[in-house]
C-alpha cells in the first residue's frame, strides 16, 4: 500500500470495528456490493468498456450472437 504508508493492521482493525459498528453486521455484504457494483461503473467509465476484456470470450459471443 504505498498511497498509505502510515497505515497498519491496527488502524484497519480499527476502521473494520468502526463500520460494523456504523452498519450492522447484516448490512455489510449489502454495503460491500454497492461499493465494488460503484468501483465497476467508475473504471468502466473511465476505460470505455475495459471490463469486456476481462469477460471470457464465450460469455462476449452469446450477448453478441444475433438469431435469425
């Protein structure tokens, strides 16, 4: 973690307590979803649909495929 040098397993323990605290234990994987669904939407948009190309490529061809 070089953008937080200062910050040790203390200080995350800390901040875990601290947001089960603040949510509950039964609100956290709710929380924790939203976040990554937020961190998703901002890297897609910033990468132009850069999460494409992590998907396989038979999960690609069947969004794609057209039926006649």
């Amino acid at each position: 973690m070089g953008f937080l040098p200062n910050i040790g397993p203390l200080e995350l323990i800390i901040v875990l307590v601290i947001v089960v605290i603040i949510f509950g234990p039964k609100r956290i994987p709710a929380a924790a979803k939203s976040v990554g669904q937020g961190m998703r939407n901002f890297r897609h948009s910033l990468g132009g649909g850069a999460d494409d190309e992590e998907k396989p490529k038979s999960e690609i061809d069947e969004k794609t495929e057209t039926k006649v």
